[in-house]
C-alpha cells in the first residue's frame, strides 16, 4: 500500500524508481501507526525504525555511522510529516 501522502510517495518514489534508501531526502513520517486502514487486505499501518535512527555515511550530508542519532535528518522527517502524526499527542 502506497502512502497518499505527497512527500511520503517521493521517498517510495525515491527507493522504488533510483535506488535510493539511504537517509532519502526528501523523506516525512508517512501516515500514524494504525489498524484502522480501510483496506481488507492491510491489517496495520506502522513505522518499523525509529525516526531519526541514520542507515549510515551515506545519503544526506554529514550522516553519522549506522544506528547513530541524526538530528537534521529528524527534524526534516517532523517538518515533511504526515498531518495524522500531529493527532498523536
């Protein structure tokens, strides 16, 4: 299932089309965990790695070793969120 959020869809546009998957700009939180989909065939939507957690010294600049906290990459995945993530707090 495809995120129906525009910045979401150019990071799955990114990893799907070129290849990238390495701390993808532009990248945002996609769509808030949730079971509630409206899909028969999706059971949950959820996020599998933490935001801000780096995939490595490779994709934007200046990212840290794999694993290790990335600000600036955080930051941009907050800015670029989907508006759901905002309902949860």
């Amino acid at each position: 299932m495809l995120p129906n959020n525009p910045r979401s869809l150019s990071t799955v546009a990114n990893v799907l089309y070129r290849g990238e998957w390495c701390n993808v700009q532009p990248a945002g939180f996609g769509p808030a965990p949730t079971t509630k989909t409206n899909n028969t065939v999706v059971d949950a939507l959820v996020w599998v790695k933490p935001g801000g957690e780096s995939d490595g010294q490779c994709g934007m600049a200046g990212a840290p070793r794999a694993g290790e906290w990335f600000d600036e990459y955080a930051q941009m995945l907050v800015k670029n969120a989907d508006s759901s993530v905002f309902k949860l707090f």
